[in-house]
C-alpha cells in the first residue's frame, strides 16, 4: 500500500501542453498608435444603400445662423396696440376720417371742420403714419436685400426720422409759402388733403406689414407689388383731390400743377432714394 500510494497521484497531466507564447511585438520605427488611426473596417456586407467601396468622406460641420425676429414681433405689436388705442380713444374722428375720404352724403364742409378743429388726433395719427411707413420702408429695404440684419434697429430709426423729417419740412414749407402769397386757404386745404391721405396709408399698411414680416416668401413676393401698387393709388388720388379742390381758387391749369408734383413731390423723393442707394452701397 505504502509503495502504490507513492506512485500514483490524483491527477493526470492533460494531453494538450499549454506553450508558451511566442508572439512578440516588435518595435516598429512607426507610432503604434498610428497603425491604429489608419486602420479601416473591411465591410463585408454589400447593401445598395451604403457605398462602402469607396473612401469616405468627411464633411465639415457648419452651423446654420438664425436670426430671430422676436423684437420685430414686439415692436408691431406696440404698433397694432397704438391703432388700436387712438381708434378707441378718438372713435368719432377715426369714423370721421374714413367718411370724408369716401366722401359720403354727409356734407364735407361739416367733416372736414370736426376734423381740423381736432389737433390732438390729426397730430398722433400723422405720427402713427410716420411709425408704419418708417417700419414699413425698412421691410422693404431688407426684402431687396439692401441692408444687413446687423444694425437693423438703427436702419428702422433711421426710416423714421427720414420720413417724418420729409413731411415736417413740406409743412413748413407749404405753411411759408401759403403766408408768403397769401393763399393760406389754398395750402390749408392741400395740407388738409395731404395728410388726410397719409393717414389712411398709415393704417392701410399696417396688415402689409404683418405680412411682410412673417409669411413665406412666396407670399411676400406677391404682396410687394400689391402693396407698392396700392400706395402708388393712393398718392395720385392724392393729388387728383388737391387739385379738384384748389383749382378754383388758384387758377391754374393741369400743365403747371403736374410740373408743381413733379417738382416738389416727386423729384426730392428720387433724390432721397438715390442718396440713400449710394449711401448703402458704402456701407455694406
């Protein structure tokens, strides 16, 4: 017992020799880790959805610039809140107003007394026109791409001082010339039809604006010529009215009348829009 127990044991050594490894890595004058960043997995699988033969292709990522118009929104709604504040609040002259420019059956004379003994209301509706056509003006300055998005509270101030400045200067001038030929009658009732017709452009643009500044392009480029169209309407009515009012207390013909329009209406404008073309052009 003594002599089989020494020569026997509890396990067998097993068939399959473990060797040793006899993998080395050998040192390369190549970067280890370059072999990894150059390593390409081997697609197999063929799919008419992947390319995978070919190298691939990195793309630049860039990151898209939105430009919010938030503070636009804001600055329509103080415009729309405003109207709608003067209409509650001067009830009588806003109805008054649309009645003398449809020339109702009402008699004018009447109307167009309640409407210039009324100071205040004729003074915040022509500021109210001075605030849509500046907003205005500028809208269609960025549709044609005229001026950047970068400065834009600027070019919106600046749109309108211009526009109020240019109506305050005919003011001024026509009141002038009115003392100085004493035909304060006749500028009076120009003056009158001139901004009675401002004030209805003023309120007209309000839902071009609204569109303008929010809806698809599609939609802006059809409501651009309508509302340029409209205001183009508006302007010779303008003047057809002034004229069938003062012709027969001045006397004049329709010839010198229309060198009068385009003298002092029409030809500052050309020169403000050329000054302000050059003066982009510069700065852009």
């Amino acid at each position: 017992m003594f002599y089989f127990s020494a020569t026997l044991c509890a396990q067998s050594v097993d068939s399959v020799i473990l060797k040793k490894d006899t993998f080395q890595i050998s040192t390369d004058s190549v970067n280890p880790i370059s072999h990894l960043m150059s390593y390409r997995p081997v697609f197999k699988l063929k799919n008419k959805l992947l390319n995978t033969d070919t190298e691939p292709i990195s793309f630049a990522v860039q990151f898209k610039k939105t430009q919010s118009k938030d503070p636009l929104f804001y600055l329509i709604v103080v415009m729309v809140f405003m109207l709608a504040s003067l209409k509650y609040a001067y009830h009588r002259y806003f109805t008054n107003l649309f009645r003398v420019f449809f020339n109702t059956s009402l008699r004018q004379s009447q109307l167009t007394d309640q409407l210039l003994q009324a100071k205040l209301p004729s003074l915040l509706f022509n500021l109210f026109f001075v605030i849509s056509g500046g907003l205005f003006i500028y809208i269609l300055l960025s549709y044609f791409h005229l001026i950047s998005g970068d400065s834009k509270w600027v070019f919106i101030f600046f749109s309108m001082v211009l526009m109020g400045l240019i109506y305050f200067l005919k003011f001024c001038t026509l009141k002038f010339t009115g003392w100085i030929t004493g035909l304060k009658d006749a500028t009076n009732t120009y003056l009158f039809v001139l901004f009675l017709i401002n004030k209805i452009i003023g309120i007209f643009l309000v839902p071009f604006i609204i569109i303008l500044s929010f809806s698809d392009y599609a939609i802006v480029s059809f409501a651009v010529p309508i509302s340029l169209i409209s205001i183009g309407i508006f302007i010779l009515l303008r003047f057809f009215r002034s004229y069938g009012l003062i012709q027969n207390q001045l006397k004049i013909s329709r010839f010198h009348f229309f060198l009068y329009i385009m003298g002092v209406e029409i030809l500052p404008l050309l020169l403000i829009y050329k000054g302000l073309m050059i003066y982009l052009s510069k700065n852009l």
